[in-house]
C-alpha cells in the first residue's frame, strides 16, 4: 500500500475542551506514539484525514509532517466516532519504521460464483496477518469459485502474497455455501409429507 502524506500542528490544548476547539476549527485531535517515544499530541486536518481513511482504510500508511519540522510515519490504531454524525472526534496514531512487521487485520475480498443455486454465508470479514509495515495488503482475495451447497472456505485454504504471514487459526471458517431458507423450508414440508403418505401407506 503506497503512503500518502499530510500536514499536521503540534496541540498544546488539552482535555474535552480543547479537543472541542480543536474539533470546531475544522481538525481532528490525535496522539502519535510508539517505538519507546514520548506521546505526542497533534491535529489534523478533518477533511483530508477522513478522505484518506475513506480510501486507504485503516491500514494506509501516513507520513505525518507537523510544523515545528518533525516526521513519523504512522498507521491510524484506533478511531473514535461521532455517532450521531459518524465523523472522527479522535486518532491513535502508530509510529512504524520501514522494514518493521507488524501484526494486523486486512479485509477480505470475495471473488468467485459458487455452485447455482447456493446462498453464500460469510463468517468473517477480515483476516489477521503479520507483514512489514510497508507492504500491508489493502486486502486479501478469497475465492469461493465452484464452491458446492453444504460446503465451506477455511482460512488453511486462502493464498497470501509474498511477505504476509496468515495468523488467523487456519480452521477457521471464512464462507459456507447453503441452499436458499425457501427452499430448504420447501424441501422440509416435501420430505414431511412424503413420510406421512408412507406411513399412511403402512
């Protein structure tokens, strides 16, 4: 995934407060930590952050330039949302370094039509990986191409690229395939009546 960059102020402003004003003047109150280093608290421009997360998704790399000339290169850990308006009120941001593996989750892309007929079900929506900050995946692929009613797709059956290491259990169940609750409700009173005429028969 190719990192963007965006411009950010240090924050001196603490507490709801602040946040609130830094809220109201049209940024996103946010704290960049790790690598052993003192937490730092800044702000973002709310449009450009939440255009970026909107494309990238939580796993999009960003060099953070803030205007007393320092640089971190970060992924977005934790966002806090307005529930009301869904907008971000608040940012943990990740400090990582190139060449540095990190472990996180990445979403799935389903490809593939499965047997005519079948109702896809799917279990999970995101895969847990470990690779170098620099190389996370936007997603992974997983297809259920062909695959037969009563059938499922495991997480051991899933390709990765070169550099990623799957780390969610390989027995877990991504998809399975059934057929249609109509239809199966329509089989159950068929196969119900078929045993009553046989008993009747009897």
């Amino acid at each position: 995934m190719s990192e963007v960059r965006i411009s950010a102020e240090p924050r001196t402003d603490f507490g709801k407060g602040g946040a609130r004003r830094t809220r109201r003047a049209g940024k996103v109150p946010a704290v960049v930590y790790g690598h052993g280093e003192k937490p730092r608290h800044i702000s973002l421009p709310s449009l450009e952050f939440a255009a970026v997360l909107r494309k990238g998704g939580l796993n999009q790399l960003i060099e953070i330039e803030v205007t007393d000339g320092s640089r971190e290169l970060v992924i977005p850990k934790d966002l806090q949302r307005d529930p009301l308006r869904d907008e971000i009120v608040h940012a943990d941001l990740l400090i990582v370094r190139r060449g540095e593996k990190i472990t996180t989750d990445v979403v799935v892309h389903w490809t593939g039509e499965v047997e005519k007929g079948g109702l896809v079900v799917h279990e999970v929506d995101s895969l847990s990986i470990e690779a170098e900050a620099t190389r996370i995946p936007e997603s992974i692929e997983v297809s259920l191409e062909g695959l037969a009613v009563g059938s499922q797709r495991t997480a051991a059956e899933v390709q990765v690229p070169s550099g990623v290491t799957l780390l969610t259990d390989p027995d877990t169940v991504l998809a399975s395939v059934t057929i249609p609750r109509a239809e199966a409700a329509a089989e159950e009173t068929e196969e119900a009546e078929t045993e009553g005429e046989a008993s009747s028969a009897e």
